[in-house]
C-alpha cells in the first residue's frame, strides 16, 4: 500500500503512479475504444512491453537526446555574451548535428545519429532569465538524471517528460503548434514584459530532435503542480458548459481532472481571495486573454489545483501522525503557505502565482490554490478545422468551446469571475460599527 | 543688439534667431547653389514673402492642422480605458476626417478640409508613458500656443517645428521614412523596454495629414538640445572621417555645427567622463547600434552639445553680471547641472541623459554634454541608392559613411570611445599613494 500512500509524483496528475503506462494511457475524453488507447497521434504503446513511442521512436531514446542537447547548446549559449533580444532573434533556428561517434563539437552518445534545432535560442535565454531561471539550472534540472515520462498525458497525443526536480515540462508539440509558438514569440514576449504576473505558460525553449527523416519538435515549460504538495481537487475550466463534465473513467482515478460543470456542483461558493489578490488575479487573467484573443487563440484552459491546508491536517490527525510522508508534504505545503503569505504583503513585487494563492472555499478552510492557463498553442484557424465546429454549434449555440475568439475571451473570463474566484469581504469597517453587525462568526485570533 | 545677445531659441541650433527665415533657410552641406535654397525636397520657400511650404501647403496651415487634430486625437484616446499594447497594435492606423465646418465629432476650423491619420495610437501612448509624458501635457505642450518654425531646418528637406515650451519637435518625413518607422515599431518597443537609457529618438507619435490629395507625414520627437541653455559647441558625429568638416558657410554661423574632423582639432582630448558614467554611456551606445545594424539601419549620426560651465561662469564676469539674461540663462543650467549631478548618485535610475552628462574637457572645465543619436529613419536598402555610393566608396574606401550597416556601427561606436568620450582616472587610490602621485594639479574644494 505502501505506493498508494505515497505514489511517485506525476505533475500532470499529482498522486498519480507513473510506474504502470499501459495502465494509465487512456485519453481524458470519455468516447475512446481500446484501439485508440494504444495509438493516439503521434504516440503509440507497445502492448506487451509498455514501452512508448512517439513517431516510431523509443521515448528513452527521445528522452536521452533531448537531455543531450538541451544541456550541449546550453552550455554552448552561456559562453557568448549577454545582449538585448532583438526582432530577428525570434526567427533563428540553430542547427547542430549530433553523430553517435561524436564530432570536435558533439560527445558520442547511442541515441543514432540526430540534428537539434534549437529556435529562437536567444529570445529563450531571456525568457528562462526574466523568469529567474540561471543556465546552470536549467542544464542541471534537464540533464542531471534521467527525465520521467509521465504515464497520464491526455488526450492530445504528446509525450509528457517531467525533470528530476520537478521543475520543468518537457512536451511534444506538433509540427503546426512548433510554428504557431515561434509566430507567438514577439507577442508573447510583449506580454511578459508588461504583465509580469501572467498565467499564461511559461515557455523555456522550443526545439526539434530530426532523426531517421522524422522530426520530433518538444517545448520546455513550467510544471505549474509541484508534486511535493498534495492536490486534494483538480480542474480543467474552458468557461463552457457544454460537455465539461468529468468522464467515470477520469471520474474514477485516484487524482481525477474535473471539468466546469463538476466545478459548479462541487464548490458552489467559488474560492474566495482576499480583495487585493482577487484584483490582481482577474486582472491579470484580462491581460492574458486579451493576448490570446489578439492571436485568435482559443479553447485554452485554466488548469487550477487546491491543496487544502485544513483538510490536510485532518488527514495527519486520522492516520498515524509520525508517519513520515505526511510530515514532509504537510512541512512543504505550510512552508510554501507561509513564503506565499509573506510575499502577498508585497503585492507589488509579487510577479507569479508560482507558490499557490491562499483562498478559502465555501467552509472557511484555508486552501492553497495552483492555477495557470494551458493549451495555448492550438490557433483558431486551424484548431476550428479539427473539432466539429458546426455539430457543436447547432447543439448548443453560444456556449460551445469552439467560437470565436473573442466571444471564448470574455466567457473564459465570466466564468473564473462569476463562480472560481470570489472577492471576500473587506475587513476595514471601523471597530464600534463592526461590533454593532449582527451574524458575525467569532474570527479566530 | 538684443535679439543677439537673447536670440529667440532655436532648438537645432540655440542661439540663431528664428524670426529671419528668408536669411537663416540655408542647408547644412556646402555645394548648394541660390536656387536649391529655395527648395530643397518638398520644402520651398517663396523668396518674396519669406512664406516656407511643404508640398505647396503653407507651413501655417501645416502647423495649425497639426496641432488641431493632435490634441483632439490625444483627447479620444484617452478617455479610452489603458491597456497592454499587443503586436497588432503596430499596424493599426486611426483616420479621422476634419471638415471646415466641422462635424458631431471635431470642430470648425479655416485649414480647409483635411483627413487626419494616428499610425499605432495605442503604442504611441505606451511610449509617451514609458518616457513619462502626460496626456494631458501632451496635448498642451502641442497645442496651447503656436508651434516656432525652425528656420535652420537642415538639408534633408523636411519642415521642423518646436513646440512653445521647447518639449517637442514636429517634423516632416518622407513616405518611406514613414513606413519604416512603423516597421521599426516592434523592435524599437524592445529596445525602449531592454534599454531605457537609450540614445535613440524618443518618438512620441507619428501622423499623417492628407489635404488636396497630398499626404504631408510627420513624426513628433523629443527637443534634444534644450534652448534655455547655451550650447557653446555643437556637432554631428558619423564616426567617419572622409568630407566630414563643417563647410565654410556653417563655420560663419553664430553657432555652427561642426563634424568629426573639426572635433578631432578642436577638443583633441575629447571628453572625460566619469567611470560609471562613461561605462554606462557607451554600453548605452553599443545596444542602440546593435538595433540598428540589425535593421540595417546606418548613416545616423550622433548629435552632441556641449555646455560649458565654466566658460559660462567667465562670459558672466566679462558682460554686466547684473544682465537678466545671463542669470537666467546660468541659473537654468546650473539648475540642470544640480539634477544632473544629483542623478548621477543614482546612476542605476539614471535612464535618460536628458538632463546632460557632466563632464570635462582638456582645460579641466566642467561641462554638460547633451547627445542623442539622430536621422534613424533612413533605412539603408533604399537609403544606399540615393547616396553617391560607388563614388564615396571608390575615393575613400572604408572611411566613407556610406557603408555596410555592422561597420558603420563599429566605426561609429569606435570613433565616440577612441575621440569623443574619455573615461576619467579612477580617484579610489588610498590617499597616502595619492599624495605621492606627481603632476596632480590642485583639486577645487
């Protein structure tokens, strides 16, 4: 039981074993046959081995190169001098090749042969700097021990590697995705210059492995659920109510991912903030959809995770109070509670949501919440083609998740207002009136 | 005598009285014949009336129209709700028409109809925050009284104008500059934010006025040479060497501007900065050239005044101390001399030098030094055609300015660290060495 209680942690799906992949790759959406379980895009599983693919490619192999080269053309970046990012640095490709019997620039190595193309490479070593992310660290956490394949990816058909630390995200992208983030990148790069806070992705590095005529592109992001805090709820929230239900498959999971409609019924009060918190979230989220409809982005959604402070210590209560995994998680959530708590008196300087947003539900219990907005890099234009578009909008008029862009923004952003995010009430009432209201709980000193 | 001794400002060249326009309408470079002075580009000047017009427009009108549609224009955007500026908002071009009679939406007014174009409003408003303008200071620094018609506008063609308070500058520019500008946007944007001590024009608005069928561009810029202050010297640095030497007919103005050569003979030992300040002036440069080699952009030129104090100080003792005029004038810049000194203590949130850069020069004279690079516009593609390119190029070799873009800018930023900016001895010796140190001249306590 001993793996139940503990399981190896799974950023995707905290709690979640990654030890069993035949077991555990099944799509998120509900109408999938066995066929497909084995197949979906790009990756494939060995039935009998369990061993995954993605384009014929064994995922260690994968793994390996990446690893590789991410930490060859770091190290190789961190030797030239800083300088501004300009213009054209969002279009360069750097192209190295990599023999198995190594060359005067490459170490051998028993992936096969292989080119990485590194974009951008400039522009990303700014990003992975403004997010306060140093060459070394990057290197380390990437290279430093192998990457973990995450056994539950989704539906979308991409390979989930997560790094040893637990820092970074490593996912395949389609050859469309690849290029609609290197389009992106001024834009992007915009955004997180004026809205530092954002909730959109933060992307490290783009990057293609080409081997055997088959180009594999991945893209390096934050792990926004760090696996060392228990998730006691998880949600995947688009603003629609159409379909967004939980499957009994997803439903049934340990650490399943609930939908909009799962929210409205299970948290009817919302999470409630703190008024400046409250502010700065909803704003924030303004200003990042505001990019992503400029992109005609849509169909993102904000991934959001609580971990339940109060929940957590009953939870120590009824099981055996020395045990020592409940201590370590339950230590890392309240120091992570406490550094939260110490930087929103800084509001001003507090530039990520990284550490989780103190919020109560409708009980008063103090939860930590982990949210961010993901799946961006689908475009509208050529995202519409694949869905069923039309079906969709007969069905159910304006509150399908495929729409146009601009309709999808503002519902996205109702929907987080209206019935996620919920202001609680000012506390700055002078005392004496205070004292007169009637109804009020005795606070806790 | 007065007006010579208290000429009315002119912000290209202090000193020189505006009110003569038929006298001063005279191009910088040498081999202009009687005729060209009378047009030059789109600009001309009608000999009998002193009259200048830009594609047969009077420049009163020009002006009038200018200001007019500004403030109105600047007064619609600001009712509108701040926000992120996106990449789109590059593109984005405001028409408004402005009938005689006026309309529902802008007012009567005797310029003959004419169609008002704002290129990129919102980025516009972005940067004149980003530099620290108001709206509201904006619109009346434009328009609250006549703008002054330079009357030493320069070979290039173009009409200047300077705002009353001597905050802005209005100029003309071709269609191409125009359009270049607007492709420049995205990446002078990521230099304003990477580099915001940036030397590079401060562009606070670009505008099209169409009347008549013809479009009349123009570009409102920073003054960079405040006229309150005495400019004893002044040039236009290109870093090269070949032709460039004031021409007879500049050196015979009251306040010439001179070139490289004339520089290398006058202050032969160039100007001593302080450490940091050197250091951070010409890292400042570096970045600047860097944006614009990498828009290809050459042929700018870096325009320098020089202030001097201490001269001041002995054109005071010399004249009747009790003249108002030089006590304004020497309390205004010992005014800036003050700030600037006050700045420099903080050098890390010194992000403009508009205050001048204190220095010195061969004499030990302290001055303040005002520099910008200028003529940005001119893209080298189309710039290299109507420049007498295979000739300069076969009579000079590498020293002509019309050149390739990265050695134009090596070159440039060469010249100002080997001839121009000096970075001063460090003084951190331990005193007892200092004592020791021979041919040190007495310190000013």
């Amino acid at each position: 039981m001993a793996t139940k209680e503990e399981p190896t942690s799974n950023p995707v799906n905290p709690g979640k074993p990654v030890d069993d992949p035949s077991k555990d790759i099944v799509p998120e959406t509900a109408v999938v046959t066995k066929v497909t379980q084995k197949k979906i895009g790009h990756r494939r599983v060995d039935a009998s081995t369990g061993q995954t693919t993605y384009k014929k490619t064994p995922s260690s192999a994968l793994s390996g190169s990446i690893q590789l080269a991410i930490s060859h053309t770091v190290a190789g970046l961190s030797s030239k001098p800083e300088r501004d990012v300009l213009m054209q640095d969002f279009q360069v490709v750097e192209t190295i090749v990599f023999p198995s019997e190594g060359s005067n620039l490459t170490p051998a190595h028993h992936f096969g042969e292989f080119t990485f193309r590194t974009y951008a490479p400039t522009a990303f070593r700014y990003f992975r700097d403004l997010f306060g992310i140093r060459p070394d660290d990057y290197m380390l956490s990437i290279s430093r021990l192998p990457l973990r394949e995450l056994s539950n990816p989704g539906a979308s058909g991409s390979l989930f590697f997560v790094t040893h630390d637990d820092e970074f995200i490593i996912k395949t992208v389609q050859h469309k995705e690849a290029e609609f983030l290197q389009k992106l990148l001024p834009g992007y790069y915009m955004n997180l210059v004026q809205n530092p806070r954002t909730l959109l992705p933060k992307f490290y590095g783009l990057y293609n492995v080409q081997s055997g005529g088959k180009n594999i592109r991945m893209v390096v992001m934050n792990n926004l659920l760090p696996s060392v805090i228990k998730m006691h709820l998880k949600y995947d929230l688009k603003g629609s109510t159409y379909k967004r239900k939980a499957s009994k498959h997803e439903r049934a999971k340990k650490n399943p991912t609930y939908k909009d409609l799962d929210l409205l019924q299970d948290i009817p009060d919302g999470l409630t903030l703190e008024p400046d918190i409250h502010n700065a979230l909803m704003k924030t989220m303004q200003r990042d959809c505001l990019v992503l409809q400029s992109f005609k982005i849509m169909d993102y959604s904000l991934l959001l995770a609580i971990h339940n402070l109060d929940e957590m210590e009953k939870e120590m209560a009824a099981k055996n109070k020395h045990a020592q995994n409940f201590k370590k998680g339950y230590r890392a959530a309240q120091s992570v509670m406490d550094s939260t708590m110490l930087r929103t008196k800084y509001s001003k300087d507090l530039d990520h949501w990284s550490g989780g947003i103190p919020a109560k539900n409708g009980k008063g219990e103090r939860l930590l919440v982990f949210c961010g907005v993901i799946d961006i890099l689908q475009c509208y234009k050529w995202k519409k083609k694949m869905e069923h578009t039309w079906k969709s909008m007969i069905a159910d008029g304006d509150s399908v998740s495929v729409h146009r862009p601009s309709f999808y923004c503002e519902r996205f952003q109702k929907f987080m207002g209206d019935h996620v995010f919920k202001k609680s009430v000012v506390k700055s009432q002078p005392k004496r009136q205070r004292d007169l209201l009637p109804n009020e709980s005795p606070r806790p000193s």
